[in-house]
C-alpha cells in the first residue's frame, strides 16, 4: 500500500487499525495531527465512511491514498483527497477491505501554524514569552524575529518606536 500510494516512502507511521474505544481513539487522532511521516491505517468496510470522516475533522484535507483488496485480483489505489473521497464512497458504498494511505503534515505547514500563532500574540507578549523563561533581552529579540520570519532589526525598531 506504501509502495502503491505515491506519497512518501522514506519515513512512515504504521498505525493499523485505530482503536475502537472513543477516549483512545481521541488520543490517537490528537497525536496523528502534527505526524510529518506518511500514516497507514487499517479500515474494514462499514467503519470506512466514519474513519474518513474523522481524519479529515482532526487532519484536514490532506492526500490520501486508499488501497483496496491488496494481494487480491482486483486490488486498486483511489489517489485523492479526505474529501473527495468521501464523496465517492458517500455514493459508491466501500466494499472490501482498505488501507489508507495519509500523508504527512508538511514541515511548512507546521512552520505556518508556528508563525501564525506567533502573530496572534502582540509583540510585547511574544517577547515576554522568552524574558519569563530567563533569557535576556536581546537573545529574545533574536527569536521573536525567527518566530515571526522578520529581521532582528524590525523587532528593535519597533520598541524603539514606543
């Protein structure tokens, strides 16, 4: 399925299938949100829906690969997204059994969330965030500049500017 998914095969998550009980399966799914290595997941048929469903809730639209009937005569790979594919098998119906195929969170992806949660704070608070950890006041400007993907300079002007 790996092979056959076209998505990454150098590093890979096998999960199988993913718990049954709520709690744990919350749990997994919490922690599959930052996962950078492509996932593989078992999935029977009448779970299929309900699994899509909540990949996509928890890991946004991602590329997919949905292998079906692996090692069997009539064994396809459906490259797609979450939500295309659940359109489909919403009309289609699963049939056999699946292996999903999920990539990863792209390191950029997670460098845009850094940064974007960076921008919610004000600078004065982002700051604060490194001189409450005991770092001096310099070394803070430094990596509130590389948090915000901005120049030490622009961080220095601005409490210049106050």
């Amino acid at each position: 399925a790996l092979t056959m998914s076209g998505l990454s095969t150098r590093r890979f998550s096998f999960e199988a299938f993913l718990p049954s009980e709520k709690k744990e399966r919350a749990m997994v799914l919490e922690e599959l949100k930052q996962e950078t290595r492509t996932i593989i997941i078992y999935e029977a048929p009448h779970h299929l829906i309900k699994t899509l469903e909540e990949l996509l809730e928890n890991l946004g639209d991602r590329d997919v690969t949905i292998c079906k009937e692996l090692t069997k005569k009539y064994e396809n790979a459906f490259r797609t997204t979450f939500s295309k594919a659940l359109d489909y098998y919403r009309k289609e119906g699963p049939r056999g059994e699946y292996v999903i195929v999920v990539q990863g969170k792209s390191r950029k992806e997670i460098r845009e969330e850094e940064i974007h949660t960076w921008e919610a704070m004000t600078v004065e608070e982002h700051m604060d965030y490194y001189t409450r950890q005991g770092i001096d006041k310099k070394e803070a400007m430094k990596l509130t500049a590389k948090d915000r993907g901005i120049s030490k300079r622009e961080i220095y002007q601005y409490f210049i500017g106050k």
